[in-house]
C-alpha cells in the first residue's frame, strides 16, 4: 500500500472546502464535525474518492455524534486500564516523576493501558470504516472483522502514516506560525486566533486524507 501521495493531496484538492475546514477544525466544539467530515470521506473513498464538500450539516451532525460514540466505545477498555494506573500514583507526587517511576518498575496497568490504546488507534479508523462502508451503527462493532483489518499489516501500515502526515503537517504549520507571528509580532488575540486555525487546518488536513490510506488498507486487508 503506497497511497501516501494521494492522501496527503486530498486536503488541498479544493481550497473552499480547505478554507471551511481549517475554520470549522478551529472552532472548539463545532470541530466535532471533522469526525463526521472523516466519515464521509471514508465513505467517498469507498464509492471512487471525490472530495467531500461542506454541505448537508444535518447528515454531517448526525454522523459526527455516531462517529464519536464509536470512537468513544472503542476507547473504554484503554480508558479504564489506563485512569486505574493514573489513580495509583502516591497522592501530591509529582505526576511525571509517579508515571516514569511507574513505567520504569514494571507497573503491569501501564504497559497494559498503554497496549490497549495502540491496539484502540489502530481498530477505531477501520470501525468507523466498516460503519460508513454498511451505513449501519451496528456495523462499526463488527469485532471479527474490525480487529483483523485494524491489526493487519495494512492496517498498521496506514497508522504509520497518518503519524507521519501528522508530524509532517505539524512541523511545517508550526514554522509557518512562528514565521508569522515573528513578522506580525505576538499581540495575544492574533496568536490565539493564527493557533487556533493552524490546529483547525491540521485537524482538517487529517481527517480529509486518512481516509484514503484507511480505505486502501480496508480493502487490501484479508
């Protein structure tokens, strides 16, 4: 599977739907839509692979909240393992001195929480996947299927690269940044605002071209 090109093209295939992205991904709360943004675009990418645009919000909100629930099962198992861990630390220590010290004796809830949530990122996109592929809720917890396809060499191949696009994306966004706000000065309002939209534009970024190395994977993964 080498789509790593096609993937990271997506995102600026269309600089209306680019530029309402990045503003949506900015805005807390009304980012959530990028999880049903993502769904739809795994669900393009299935049927050929046209950019999504920013229209039927309705449909984009009901998906969304979907998107998230799934997310958010998923994430239980990891979430529980790894919040026990956490209450374990000696009360008033220092918490990344406690969580190194942890790791480094051995604590067995740590290395456990800290599999689960790897094994929770590589199974999520190929729930959500299989969700928009069946047009079905129930179909995201396909246990079988999703865990073979999330844990399949392809599947970890397409979790490789969205780390990838994501480190690439962030390095290049934070030296824009900091260019930027080196010209226009560091007026705190402007900051806020020149950080919000360069993490809305990562986000955006993301959730636009995943979908074509979770699609490829989902499709190539026996």
């Amino acid at each position: 599977m080498s789509r790593f090109g096609d993937g990271i093209k997506k995102p600026f295939m269309d600089s209306k739907t680019l530029a309402i992205g990045s503003i949506i991904g900015a805005i807390p709360i009304v980012g959530i839509l990028l999880m049903g943004y993502f769904v739809k675009s795994l669900e393009s990418e299935l049927k050929g692979g046209k950019v999504v645009k920013w229209q039927s919000f309705p449909e984009l909100i009901i998906e969304s909240i979907l998107g998230t629930i799934i997310a958010f099962i998923y994430s239980i198992p990891a979430g529980v393992v790894l919040f026990l861990a956490v209450s374990s630390l000696p009360v008033g220590s220092d918490y990344f001195e406690s969580f190194y010290l942890a790791l480094a004796s051995g604590n067995i809830l740590y290395y456990a929480g800290l599999i689960l949530a790897i094994i929770t990122a590589l199974v999520i996109p190929m729930a959500l996947t299989n969700f928009a592929k069946e047009g079905k809720f129930n179909a995201a917890f396909d246990f079988k299927k999703v865990f073979r396809k999330g844990l399949s060499g392809q599947g970890i191949i397409a979790f490789l690269l969205s780390i990838i696009a994501t480190i690439v994306l962030g390095s290049i966004v934070l030296v824009v940044l900091l260019t930027l706000l080196t010209f226009l000065g560091t007026v705190p309002l402007l900051a806020l605002v020149l950080v919000l939209l360069a993490s809305g534009f990562i986000n955006f970024a993301l959730a636009s071209a995943m979908p074509t190395w979770y699609v490829t994977a989902f499709k190539e993964a026996k």
